[in-house]
C-alpha cells in the first residue's frame, strides 16, 4: 500500500462516549469483522482484555488495520478514563490524524478536554464525530457550541440530524445537499440517498451557505466561484476541507448514533478523504546522539530506518510486543536493530501487523506503518530504534507522576519473586505505574494515576498473571518542599581505609513556582572546584531530592545553588563532596520551612438537577471547592477541585447519593500544602 492510501488514526473521547462502539461498527462495515461485537453484551472486538469487557471500558489502547475505498487505515482505539491518560498520550504521539468522538448529550466533558488539549501539543489534525443523537437529551447545535467555546475549535459541520432522540431517521449531508437514510432492519443493507425535504430544506441551505464562507478562507478559487454563482466541484470542496483541517483552521463535523449503525460509513469517507496521510505531515524532529543538534526526519521509505516504540505489552507466549509506528525508511525482519536510547543491538524475530489482540505476519514495515515488533527484550516505551550509522534520538514522551499508592504483597513468601516479575513487566508496559521497596519494612508499594487504574493492575497481576497477592489501603503520594530562603554550610570529614576525605559545600535553598520542578545551579567556577566534583555535588543534591526531608516524601519544586566551597587537592575526594552535598540539602530544607503537600484533583461530576443540592454538600464536606456549576438540558455538570486524601470510595457514595444516576471523573490537578500535616 503507497503511503498516499495511508492513514493512522486515533479515535479519542471521555468515558461512555461510545468510541469503541463506534470503531466495531468501522471493523464491520470495512470487512474486518463478520458480526458486530457490542460494548454493553462484553463482545466488542478492541475491548479483547477480560476486564475491558467485565467493566465496560477500554483500558489498553488496541491497534487494528482495515481497508475503505483502497486506503489502508490503521486505527488506535484510546481509552477515555482519565486514570488512563498514558495510554492516550503515546497514541497521540505517533498519530498523523484523530477522530474527537463527543456524545450529544455529555457534549464536551472533562476528558474530552483533556485529550482535546494533549492533541493540540502534539499538533493533530482532526474531525469530529458527534454521536448518540437517538439518546434523550441529545441536542447537536449545543455540542456545536460547546466545542467552539470549550475547545476554541471552529466546528464546521459537513452533515446535520434529521430529528433527534426516539425522531432520529437520519443525516443531511450539506455538500451535496441530499438526505441519507439507514434501513433499521437490515445492518448490511446499503444506504438510501433522498432528495432534500420542504422542512429540511431551509435549514440545509443556511448551513450550506455557512460551509462555503469558511471554506472561503482556505481557497480563494471557492470564493470566486462561489460569488459568481458557478457550479463547484464536490472534488474542489474535499481539497478545500482536507486543507483546511492539515491546518487545522476549521473542525469538519460529522453526526450519527454508532449503536443503531447510522452516521458509520460518511464517517470513514471523511478519514480517507479529510485526514492527513504521512507524507502530508511535516518533517519529525530528533536530536542527533553525535552533537546534540535538532535534526529534521524526512517522511520517506529511501532514508535510514527510524521508529519509536510507543507501547509494550507482554504476551506470554511471544514475550514483550514492541509497538512502533516507522517515521522512516524500512524495518525488515530477522535482521538486527539498534536501539539509541540502550546502546545496544537487538533481533527482530517477528514483524506483526495486529487486529485488536489477533495478528498477521509481515516481512516488512515501511515509512508512515505502524506494527509490532517481537524478539526486542530490552526495548521501553519511548525508545527509538532504526540504524547504527544514523543515530537519531526522537522526543520522549513525558509522563505525569503517578499520586496514589498502595502496599501489595504475595499470600505465600514464595511467590515473592513471581510477584516482583509480574510488577516489572506491568512497569515496562506503563510509564505512570510505578514499584518501589520500602528500605525499613522490605515492603512493596505501588503506585498510579487513580483508584480504578491500581485496582485494574492488581487485578492483573492476580488474574492475568495468576499471583495471588493482597494489597492494603490507597495511600496518598505526598510530596515535600520549601517555603522560605537558606544558606547552610556543610562540612564532612572521614577517614576511610586509611585515606582522609574531606568537603565542604554552602547551599542555597529556595522555592520555585509550583509545577516548576527540582533544579540544581552551581555559582562556583571550575577552577575553585573541578567539573567531576561539581558532579558529584549535583548527584548527592538530586539523590537527596527523592529522599524527603521531614516526611520521607519525595521533594518538589525546589531551587538548589552552590555558592562556597573548601577543596583539598590532597584530600578532597568526589563521594566526600557527594556526601557533603546530600546532607548539606537536607540540612540546609530543614531551617528552610518545609512543607507536607498533597495531590489536589480536578473533579468533573455529572449529575441529574434533582440531587444537586446533596452532592455540592458532599463534596464541600470532603474539603472540595465549587469551581463552576453547568446546567444541560438533562443534567447539571459540577466542576471541583478536592484533595485526593478525601475522595477514597467517592464512586460508592456517589451512587448512593444519586440513586445510581451520577457520574464523574477525577484528574490530578496540582499540588498544595496539607493543612494539619501528616
């Protein structure tokens, strides 16, 4: 397949938008799947994973291909539960276009904003797709607006609903001004196309004209032909969208309800048409390992081979499946690759190209494809792979910090070492699960984004893994910092085997910005201290920084400078001067006012008007505060801020509250000083 008949998607949402949903119905209605699985009987094709089905959402993104109009679209279902937020950036980050999927009665929800925001990072072009218009409640001009409003999008919609909730029959389609209709009874029947009615009629031609001002702007050969009354090409029109959304100047709309196969298929003509294939995109930048300098990647199959590794997962068969999507040049199997972030060469034993959780084999993956690797055992996420002789390194992905721990260990002592494997492969799968031993108690603590996305690893761990382990109660991440300004001085001396080892370094402490993170400076030339002691004092001053200062809790945005220091030529040594430093920080943060800080969450409840009263005093009781209050034609949108300390078990009394109606999501917000210490 040229790379011109390419395309790679990501299908991203909140929660219960229907994107899984939407993505069986592409699988069947592009021959990929026979029937069509359904989310809510546990049968959906991408949802493979036993707790995807026993829970009902998308937790791992999965990776398929399939085929519209001789284009070949590799698409990366992305889960929508904010605690799953990786997932979704490293989709996002090898992607060249996205489809937003909004419900049309949620419209424009916090997760939708969130990954709305982290596209626009990453510069995605996108079309929309607003779906469930047969829920009640549904209302497409109010999503209309709120993604204008909420997203600072310019919503262009190519399609209107003909009617809405129980009355949704079908779509307008503006450019060509005609009527589609799905035939309820039969869902591989094909569509029927109407003439515009006399009721629709008035409010097509006003959206047409819409269409045509903003397509204006991107072509002025449109807009001559337009104010002249001549006949446009439908061809003309698509080149104008397409280049309209690679430059992201407008958001083309699309409508529909997934669940009763309408909307489907004008959809997958406007990824095939509108969104970006990979030779579409600019060059990718990289940063040569030689010097150091910012490279640009040519898009092309003649170059040197070169692709990031954007998810593992571990299969226990085939060992570590290496996701990549291939920015460059060809990557054949069986011969051998080098990994820039390890230094090392590795043999590639297999190239996969997967369906959900089945695959095809291949002996070759080019420029703009996106396949699996096998036979890699050292290769992490966000490791870039390609040629010895042309080594360039690809911008990592970062990763929030994880704010949530609990303690887990094995019911016998003998599957401790079975457990402590079981934990690294869950790590090397997901950047933001991390595993870390207590020193004093030889404990195990994990940690991650949120209760549902701990509770789905243990799960794992105990059904996927089959290690019967037990963990204790979710524990806050704290953090620890500074709130004013000192100096300190610190002095070591040790004899050691005979050999004396002297230091002595001043340190400056101080707070920075919250959000701003640790930094270390040196105010000392390299004369009056040599550059591998300056290094040995930046290791012990950001070893210390992991360690705590009262509490134990790593710390954060703190400012560290060395100003003075006393070097021996005779009995200076560098752990002296690392030593020194370390205990020089803790010292110097502890006559600084240090401060215990907790995770502060954004909190996004959505809720029937009825028991709005009852929730806000909910979560004003558990320390939260009302940000802003949304009122939806069905529902009333609460947004929050809350510390994580007090929303343990919120879910249950959610429900409780609201006779099982209520919903809502919760993401990491910032850090703030806990009032009353630990």
């Amino acid at each position: 397949m040229s790379v011109d008949k390419m395309r790679n998607i990501g299908i991203m949402a909140h929660i219960d938008a229907g994107k899984t949903t939407t993505t069986e119905r592409i699988l069947f209605y592009t021959g990929k799947s026979h029937r069509i699985g359904e989310v809510d009987d546990g049968e959906a094709t991408m949802d493979w994973m036993e707790q995807e089905q026993n829970r009902g959402i998308t937790i791992v993104s999965a990776a398929t291909t399939c085929f519209w109009n001789e284009h070949q679209i590799n698409i990366i279902d992305t889960p929508g539960h904010v605690d799953f937020t990786a997932e979704v950036e490293r989709s996002l980050r090898v992607l060249d276009g996205a489809v937003g999927i909004f419900c049309a009665v949620g419209g424009v929800e916090p997760q939708s904003e969130t990954v709305w925001h982290q596209a626009d990072t990453y510069n995605v072009p996108r079309i929309a797709y607003i779906n469930k218009m047969d829920r009640i409640g549904a209302d497409f001009f109010a999503v209309l607006a709120e993604i204008n409003e909420k997203l600072n999008a310019d919503p262009m919609p190519l399609y209107l609903p003909i009617g809405a909730e129980s009355d949704f029959k079908g779509i307008i389609d503006i450019i060509n001004m005609r009527e589609i209709y799905w035939p309820e009874d039969d869902e591989k029947a094909g569509l029927a196309y109407r003439e515009l009615s006399d009721a629709n009629r008035v409010l097509a031609e006003e959206w047409h004209e819409k269409l045509f001002d903003k397509l204006g702007t991107v072509s002025d050969e449109i807009m001559e032909l337009y104010l002249e009354g001549e006949e446009i090409s439908v061809e003309l029109i698509h080149s104008a969208i397409r280049k309209g959304v690679l430059e992201q100047v407008f958001l083309p709309i699309f409508v529909g309800a997934s669940l009763r196969n309408i909307g489907v298929q004008p959809l997958l003509d406007g990824i095939v048409d509108y969104l970006p294939a990979p030779e579409d995109l600019p060059p990718v930048k990289g940063i040569a390992v030689k010097n150091e300098q910012e490279v640009l990647v040519e898009r092309s199959e003649n170059g040197s081979p070169l692709a990031l590794v954007f998810k593992i997962q571990n299969d226990r068969e085939a060992g570590p499946m290496c996701y990549i999507r291939v920015y460059s040049g060809s990557i054949k199997k069986g011969t051998a690759i080098y990994n820039m972030n390890k230094r090392k060469r590795e043999r590639m034993n297999r190239i996969l190209r997967m369906h959900s959780n089945t695959s095809e084999d291949l002996s070759v993956l080019s420029a703009g494809d996106i396949g699996v690797i096998i036979g890699m055992k050292d290769a992490q996420t966000g490791d870039t792979i390609g040629s010895e002789g042309h080594q360039v390194l690809l911008e990592s992905m970062h990763f929030p910090e994880p704010v949530i721990s609990v303690a887990i260990e094995p019911k016998t002592m003998s599957d401790m070492d079975k457990l402590k494997k079981t934990l690294n492969i869950l790590t090397k799968e997901d950047p933001t699960f991390t595993v870390a031993e207590n020193d004093e108690t030889g404990q195990l603590v994990i940690s991650g984004m949120g209760e549902l996305h701990l509770d789905v690893l243990v799960t794992r761990v105990t059904k996927e893994y089959k290690v019967d382990a037990k963990i204790g109660n979710p524990q806050v991440s704290y953090r620890e910092s500074v709130t004013a300004v000192s100096e300190h001085e610190e002095k070591f001396n040790k004899v050691i085997a005979g050999k004396e080892n002297t230091a002595a370094v001043t340190l400056k402490v101080m707070p920075v910005n919250r959000g701003e993170g640790n930094s270390f400076t040196s105010a000392v030339s390299e004369k009056e201290l040599p550059r591998e002691y300056q290094d040995a004092v930046r290791r012990g001053v950001e070893n210390a920084f992991s360690s705590g200062i009262m509490w134990g809790y790593p710390c954060i945005d703190i400012g560290v400078t060395l100003t003075k220091v006393v070097y021996s030529e005779l009995t200076s040594t560098t752990f002296a001067f690392e030593a020194a430093a370390a205990m020089g920080f803790d010292n110097a943060c502890r006559i600084a006012a240090p401060a215990l800080l907790e995770p502060i969450m954004n909190v996004a409840v959505l809720c029937p008007k009825d028991y709005i009263g009852e929730v806000i005093n909910n979560l004003t009781v558990r320390g939260g505060i009302v940000h802003s209050l949304e009122s939806r034609p069905a529902i009333e949108h609460i947004n929050a801020q809350a510390p994580l300390s007090k929303m343990f078990g919120y879910s249950t009394v959610l429900r409780s509250l609201t006779q099982g109606r209520g919903t809502f999501s919760m993401e990491f917000s910032h850090f703030a000083p806990k009032e009353g210490g630990l």
